[in-house]
C-alpha cells in the first residue's frame, strides 16, 4: 500500500509539473504578445521615429507571417514530442528577444518583430497549450483552469516588473532582462522538466482515460474537426476577443488618453485584468467541469455577452475608477475565454491530432490579434477609437449567439 501511494503521488507530481512549466511556457512569451510589446510600444516608437499607424502596419505583417509558425509547429509537436519543441522555442525566442534590444532600425525592427511574434504568440504558444492536452483526457478542465490560473498569475507578476523596468531603465534594458531568463533559466528547465505525453514515462493521460468520450480510436482528424461548426464558433469567439485585447493592449495608454485619463492608470488596469481574469478562469471553470462540451460553447457565448458590454462600456468612461471597473469585466471575460480555448479542443476532437488542431486555432487568434491594433489605429487616425468599439461590440453579440446555439461536434461513424 505505501508503495502503491508513494507511486501515485510520483506520477500525480510528473503530471501536474507538465501543467507548471506549460504555464511557465505561455508566461514567457510576453515579448511575442500584443500586450507585451504594448508595454514598450510608446518608447519604442519614440526612439526609432515611427507614427502609431506604421508601427501598427508593421506589427500587421509581423502577425501576419508569425501565425504561419503555428500551423506548422502543430505537426512538428505531433511528430517530435513536446520536449524538444518547447526547449528550442524558449531558446530562440530568448536570443530573437536579446536581438531586438539592440535594434536601430525599421527593417530590423521588422524581422525581429516578426520572429518574436511567430516564435511566442504562434509557436511556443500551440506547444505550451498542446503540453496540457498531450496529459490529460478526463480531467482536462480541471487542468487548463490550473494553467490558466497559473499564467494569469505569471502575466500579473510579469506586466509590473517589466513595466517598471521600462520606466526606470528603458525597453532596451528590459526586453534583454527577458532574453536572458528565457535562455539561462526557462530553456534548461524545459529540458529538466517536459515530458512529451504520459506514455512516454509509463503513465496513461490521467487515471480514468477509459471515461472520456473521445479516445484515442475516434479522435477527430484535423480536416474532420474543421468541418464541424463548433470548430468555428469558439474558434471565432476566441479570435475576436483576441482582436479586440491586441488592439486595446497595443494602444491602451492612448485610448485611455482619448477618454481623458491619465497614463499612469495604463498599468493599473493591466494588474486588475490580469487579476480578475482569475476569476473568469475560475467560473468558466466551474462551469464546464464534468459537463458536456456543449457547456464549453455556452460559457463562451456568456464571455462574448460580458466583452460587448465592457466595449460599449469604453466608449463611455471618463475617470479611473471606471478605468479600472472596466477592466474586472474585461478580465472576467477574457478568463472565461482562455479556459474554454485551452480546454475545448481536447474536449471536443481528441488527443491523436491536437497538435495540429491547436496549431489551426492559435492561427486563427493570431491572424486576429494582427488585424486588432491596425484596425484600431485607422479608426482613431479618422476621428476616435469609439466606432470601432460600437461595431466591435455588434460582432461580439452575433458571435455570442452562434456560440449559444451551434452543435456540439459530432464525429460520424463512417470517418472513424
């Protein structure tokens, strides 16, 4: 009996390490996000000279290309196993991002750009969310709401730390501070900790893969999920949510200014987002444990209730304190998001393909998160940012009620 338990506590850590250093993984792709480059976009385009409407096309065609690094690393993880994915991702996006703090020009600013956005926001991001699926099956919602908590975490603790760096030392000081914890301390824990799948170390996905609905035998191909309208609905939710928070994230200092709020208030909300999205991953957490995956869909269509309110709500704001209300209800709702994001593909298509899935996915956010802020940026160049945040909030109920009503996907005998 004790060796029994001390041998279940031992695999319980190995599969629970997985989840730590996934997260771990994700938080360390914030020189690759929307919302980090956000916070050095102000002195950044300062010091090279650049409008916000050219840095803005720039980080288009960046995103642009950078989302092509998705769709290829699903395979690549499919194939060669997590470990090896993950430790060469955190590497070379550590030394693209030492790279870029030295940088002097538009064309380099460009390459770099573009190879921090496809090895952070597209690649390392499908590999650190595929980790998770790889290793768990019953329990895998249980699993992502504990990454999801993890990495909200991380972003929070991360987004003041730089943010402060920044603002006493500089974005150069700052973006080489980062390169260099991904490549001395991240990339050898990559390699110390990630394990590719269970089977790998003699253990199954979780202690009951036998009561999850879709196995191994009757996982979804990535062309079977594509056809499935659920594929799309939360697909789509999850992409437009992270148009909207690119957009928002890349010039949240100056539409905040726009509303006649001071700039300081800018890192505020970034810690009350992050903070309150724990609260999103807990309820849609709550909400989808054990449930169908229909369940899953319905909290995303709740979330895109949540995101149309708070973007009308923006057009209307004038002090901090709505500031910062504005940003619970963001954060809420983005929570609820990311847990679905991360959870439902698993869910709904299987383990044997996810890579791939996940990587079709990820492309699509990032494709999203790209038109975000250039969309942002030609609305305010015509007068405010205020009717695109009315017309966004349109698109987000229609998707909402999509999401509400479309099927669960359902995988036809005769494509098993």
């Amino acid at each position: 009996m004790t060796i029994s338990t001390g041998l279940a506590k031992r695999d319980s850590a190995i599969r629970w390490a997985q989840v730590w250093l996934a997260a771990a993984a994700m938080v360390g792709t914030l020189p690759g996000r929307t919302q980090g480059i956000g916070l050095i976009t102000e002195p950044l385009i300062k010091s090279l000279g650049l409008s916000r409407a050219t840095y803005a096309e720039l980080n288009l065609w960046a995103t642009l290309i950078g989302a092509l690094f998705a769709i290829g690393i699903g395979k690549m993880i499919d194939k060669c196993g997590s470990r090896t994915v993950i430790a060469a991702l955190v590497f070379s996006l550590g030394v693209v991002t030492l790279l870029m703090s030295g940088i002097t020009g538009i064309a380099v600013l460009a390459v770099y750009l573009t190879l921090t956005r496809g090895l952070g926001q597209g690649a390392l991001s499908v590999a650190s969310q595929a980790l998770v699926g790889k290793w768990f099956s019953r329990r895998l919602g249980s699993a992502m709401a504990a990454y999801s908590v993890i990495l909200s975490i991380g972003f929070m603790a991360a987004f003041p730390i730089v943010g402060a760096i920044v603002q006493k030392a500089g974005w150069r000081v700052a973006w080489a501070d980062i390169g260099w914890v991904l490549v001395l301390c991240l990339t050898p824990l990559s390699c110390l900790v990630v394990r590719s799948t269970p089977e790998s170390v003699g253990l199954t996905p979780d202690d009951a893969t036998e009561q999850c609905s879709i196995t191994e035998q009757n996982s979804f191909t990535l062309l079977q999920a594509m056809r499935s309208p659920a594929f799309w609905a939360v697909g789509l939710c999850s992409s437009t949510y992270g148009l909207i928070a690119s957009g928002i994230g890349l010039f949240n200092e100056n539409i905040l200014a726009e509303r006649g709020i001071a700039a300081g208030v800018y890192y505020g909300t970034l810690v009350i987002a992050a903070l309150t999205s724990l609260i999103g991953n807990y309820l849609g957490a709550q909400m989808t444990n054990g449930r169908p995956v229909e369940m899953q869909m319905k909290v995303a269509a709740i979330a895109m209730l949540l995101l149309g309110i708070g973007l009308l709500a923006l057009t209307q704001i004038r002090t901090a304190p709505q500031a910062y209300a504005l940003a619970v209800i963001m954060g809420v709702a983005g929570g609820m998001v990311i847990v679905v994001f991360f959870a439902f593909w698993g869910h709904a298509f299987g383990r044997t393909h996810l890579g791939r899935i996940q990587g079709v996915a990820q492309s699509l956010t990032v494709l999203a998160s790209a038109v975000g802020p250039l969309l942002l940026a030609r609305v305010a160049a015509l007068g405010s940012y205020a009717n695109a945040f009315y017309a966004l909030a349109i698109s987000v109920f229609a998707l909402g009620i999509w999401a509400w009503l479309a099927p669960a996907p359902l995988l036809q005998s005769n494509e098993r």
